[in-house]
C-alpha cells in the first residue's frame, strides 16, 4: 500500500478532487500555504494499494495544469526600501508535487 501526498494549486483542487472520486480514488483534502508565492494550495492525502499509483498519478498530472502568473517581489530585507520599485515577474506556477510513501500499516475504525 502506498500514501500519495499531491501538493496542488487551490484552482486545480476542485477538479482534481472530482476526477479520483469519479476513479473510485478516497482522498483526505488539506488546506496549506506555499513557502515561495505565500499562497493558499492544497495538500491531497490519497491511500491506494500499489497496482493503482500509476493510475493515480497520470490523474493527477491530467488535471493540475502549469501557468504563468505576475507578482510582486517582496522588497529587500535590511535595504532602503524608499529606493525599492518593486517590478512585477513572470513565475510558473500550478502543476502538482507529488509524494509516493510507503504505508506499513492501515486501519480504519
């Protein structure tokens, strides 16, 4: 048995949650926030026997798409910010990161 741990973006959750349901999928929806955009995503907890990761995966990547987004760097630490004009960048954002685990034991009560 394996744990898939799916850190998605918040606007692929939704279709991401319906399209493992749809596959018979049981998955556990975490609400979390990104390190580098400090943003909300999702962290999908999702428990399959090892035969069907695969299948579990290629939904995953099916459905959590990769985009270009525009933000604002955040202004220099320690620095003068009064000279600091911020320029918006382009960063890629969206996909899936994903975690296959080991499960030694299971129990449902």
């Amino acid at each position: 048995m394996k744990l898939v741990l799916a850190v998605v973006q918040d606007k692929d959750s939704n279709r991401l949650v319906d399209a493992l349901g749809k596959k018979e999928f049981k998955t556990t929806k975490l609400s979390t926030t990104g390190g580098f955009l400090k943003e909300g995503n999702t962290t999908l907890m999702i428990g399959c026997n090892d035969e069907y990761v695969d299948d579990a995966l290629k939904i995953i990547k099916d459905n959590c798409s990769q985009r270009e987004q525009m933000v604002a760097p955040i202004s220099p630490m320690g620095g003068n910010a009064d000279s600091y004009i911020p320029r918006p960048i382009n960063v890629e954002v969206g996909g899936a990161t994903v975690f296959v685990l080991p499960v030694d034991s299971f129990f449902q009560f």
